[in-house]
C-alpha cells in the first residue's frame, strides 16, 4: 500500500489547475510573441530605410546622371531627377517604402532640392509610416491604432570634381 492514495477527484483537480495557468500564461505569451514579430518589423523597416539612404547618397555626392537609354542621348535625366530615380533603383523594399518626391505626401526629399555643387551639403530625408500590429505596444506608445513615421535624415558633402556642365552618366534601365 502506497502512502499517498491517489483518488479520481484530485487527478480532476490537477488537470483543472493545469487549464487554469494555460488559459492564464497563453495571451501573455502570444502578446510577447506578436510583440517581438512587431519590433523586427520596426527594425527591418528602419534598416531599410538607412540602406536607402546610404546607397542614394553614394551616388548623389559623385554628381552623375542616369541615363535610361544608352542608345538615346535624350534620355538623360537631370540631377534631381537622376537621384530621385536612384533612391527607386536602390530601394531594398518597395512594397514596405515608397519614394515619392513630389507632391504633398512626399516622403523623400533633399536640400538644396537639385542636389547642390561640387563641395555643397547635401541633405537626404525620407520619412515612413510604420504601425504596429500588436495592441499592447500600441497602447504602451498611447498610439491606440495610429500608425507613426519613422524619419531617417543623411548630410553627405558633394564631392569637388564633377561638372554640372558635362556630368558622367550612369546607365540604368
């Protein structure tokens, strides 16, 4: 004979326990895990953001112009132009960052808006909206359903040896 009987009512009350903490643990958990699928959205979003820019300002300081026709000397877009197209062409997730330069929700911008002389500042803008998935993260920013920007800002000095007047051109279809 066993010094602890085991009878069916408590067997029931441990399975009733168990349930209990299960149903009480499981939203915490599922909160954290949305929680951190929400932060690394964040972080891809912003990184992309920061590759974006670095790779538009690589090319905006050299002072070149695309061309999107290498047979068709008309096709050469002018600097402004050639760095907006660049910031397209390099963007590493479209579908999460839109370039848009004109109009009254632009999102990326530059000062001086034509991209300078030779040794001027540059300054590189592009602003994202970004919302969380998760309510709680949202309640903890007292962003109840409001979607946020993320802003990422580069000043870059234009490099002294190119010409306006007679630019190297860059081939991009």
């Amino acid at each position: 004979m066993s010094l602890v009987q085991y009878s069916p009512n408590r067997i029931k009350q441990k399975k009733a326990q168990s349930t209990v903490e299960f149903a009480l643990c499981l939203p915490v958990f599922v909160m954290m895990v949305f929680g951190v699928v929400d932060l690394n959205r964040y972080s891809l979003q912003a990184q992309s953001m920061d590759r974006l820019l670095r790779a538009t300002a690589r090319f905006a300081v050299t002072g070149r112009v695309i061309q999107t026709d290498p047979s068709d000397a008309n096709t050469k877009l002018d600097r402004r132009a050639s760095i907006i197209k660049m910031a397209e062409v390099s963007n590493p997730t479209p579908n999460i960052i839109a370039v848009d330069a004109d109009g009254d929700d632009a999102t990326f911008s530059m000062t001086p808006n034509d991209g300078g002389e030779p040794s001027d500042r540059l300054t590189l803008t592009i602003t994202s909206e970004f919302s969380f998935v998760t309510p709680l993260i949202e309640g903890f920013l007292g962003r109840d359903g409001e979607s946020f920007n993320i802003f990422k800002q580069m000043t870059v000095i234009n490099e002294q040896g190119f010409s306006l007047t007679n630019p190297e051109v860059l081939f991009i279809n």
